[in-house]
C-alpha cells in the first residue's frame, strides 16, 4: 500500500516536472533573471566610471522597480522566479534518469539543488521589493558584512569564514569552467548551438559564465581577506566586489569588461529560455 501511494506520488512529482505550465514558468523565469544580469551591468558600468549605484541582485530588483510598469514586472519575475525554483528542484529528484549514472547523476543533482536555493533567494528578493518589505538600510553588501561578523564572533570564526570563502571561490572557478569548456550547453537543446545563431549562443555563454566566476571569485577573495584579518567590513557581496575591482590599476576597463560579460549572460539567458531543456 505505502509502496504504491509512493509510486504514484513520484509518478505525479515527474509530470508535474514535466508539465507545460511548469516549462513555460521556467522559460519567464530565465528571461527575468537575464534581465535582472542586465541591469546589473548597466549599473556595473555607473560604478565603474561615476562611482555610483548599487551593483547587486538586490540594487537591480529595486532599479527594475522604479521603471514603468515596474510593480507588474516585478510580479511577473517572482512568479517565474518560484517556477524555475520548482523546475530545478524538480531536476534534483527526478531528473537526469535517462544521461547520468551514479556519482555523475548525483553531483548534477545536487547542482540543480543548488540553483534553486540561488533562484530562491533571488524570488524572496523580487517579492519584498514589490511588496516594500525589503529593508530600507545597508543593501545586500551590508548584509553580507553581518552574516561575516556572526561567523567570526563564533567559535572557531575565522576558520568558518575562510570556509565560505573557499566554496565561493570553488563556485567561482565552476562557473568559469563551464565557460570555458562549454559545458552550460548540457542546459541547452542540441539545435540552440548549430549555425550562425548557435554560434552567436556559445560566444555569450562563454563570456557570461567567465565574467560570473570573476565577480564570484571576488566575492569569495572578500571573504578570505575577512578572515585573515578578522574585519567583517573587508567581506561584501557583489556590490563591493564590482567595487573592488574598480579600485584596482585600470579598474574602470576591467569592471566595464566584466559588466559586457554579464550583460553577455544576460542574453544568454534569453536564449536559455527558448530552447531550455527537460531534465
């Protein structure tokens, strides 16, 4: 009896994965969250040559917010947000049945688990800016200089601090191989990388992924410079990366060459979305 009612709840759990409604929220979903990398780069390109703005998820929902029809796209993005959270979740325990087996299987799973936490965190974001709940003080950098403060107020502090810089880091350098290898096209129907247009979807994916491993790694440097030197206010999230970066020799080129390569990912979300695939 319980054998069959779990088979039939798994059963149900997978043709919901794959249902229609569910794809089309996905494919809104990744179309938000390139436009949400847009307007990180444009605002990216402010810092690195004004010095201003708020380069982060959390500064690019709220300039999002201030445009015409803001409100309604903000709704629309949590909605697709909450979709490719369930998507991917989906993906973590039923999906890559047919491609992958064993600790190949699992280490995939885990990484669409993974994505949904970072998809679900952003939704949470979406929804508070639309509904004004979002805290009006500090921005997401502040936010991330307490969570640091927490952890080196802990036992063992600094060790668990460079902890979260080493797995960001490794993060990083994940992102920046899947660039570099092309191995994003995996989340991508064959047809999206054949002709011209498939050229054009490889060439933004990789400069996209690149230039997220070098934001991310930033991020995770922050931390590490945290630790060592026992200062919250050294970490920082994406913000005070893109912000570290502008401070560095030539760092106007280098952060604008960073904000056209997430601009870059931005656009290949669009592309992403078109030919996403079931997993």
């Amino acid at each position: 009896m319980s054998e069959g009612m779990a088979r039939r709840g798994e059963r149900a759990g997978r043709e919901a994965h794959q249902s229609t409604t569910l794809e089309t929220g996905a494919r809104i979903g990744l179309v938000a969250y390139g436009i949400v990398h847009l307007l990180i780069a444009y605002i990216a390109v402010q810092v690195a040559w004004s010095g201003g703005g708020d380069a982060s998820s959390g500064g690019a929902l709220k300039t999002l917010d201030e445009q015409p029809f803001g409100k309604m796209l903000l709704w629309i993005t949590t909605i697709g947000l909450v979709a490719l959270v369930l998507w991917q979740l989906g993906s973590a325990v039923w999906g890559y049945r047919t491609e992958e087996e064993g600790l190949k299987r699992t280490r995939k799973r885990l990484s669409s688990a993974g994505r949904a936490a970072l998809y679900a965190v952003l939704a949470v974001s979406a929804f508070k800016v639309v509904t004004g709940s979002s805290s009006g003080g500090g921005g997401s950098d502040s936010k991330e200089e307490g969570f640091t403060a927490n952890l080196l107020g802990a036992p063992f502090g600094r060790v668990l601090v460079a902890i979260v810089g080493i797995a960001i880091v490794v993060v990083a350098v994940r992102q920046a191989h899947r660039g570099l290898t092309d191995s994003f096209t995996h989340d991508l129907q064959p047809q999206a990388t054949s002709g011209r247009s498939g050229r054009a979807v490889l060439l933004v994916g990789r400069a996209g992924y690149v230039a997220k491993g070098v934001a991310i790694g930033i991020v995770g440097l922050l931390f590490g410079v945290s630790a060592i030197t026992y200062d919250a206010d050294k970490a920082g999230g994406l913000d005070d990366a893109l912000k570290t970066l502008r401070d560095q020799p030539f760092g106007p080129i280098l952060l604008s060459l960073v904000a056209a390569g997430l601009a870059a990912f931005g656009v290949f979300c669009f592309a992403w979305a078109r030919y996403i695939r079931q997993r």
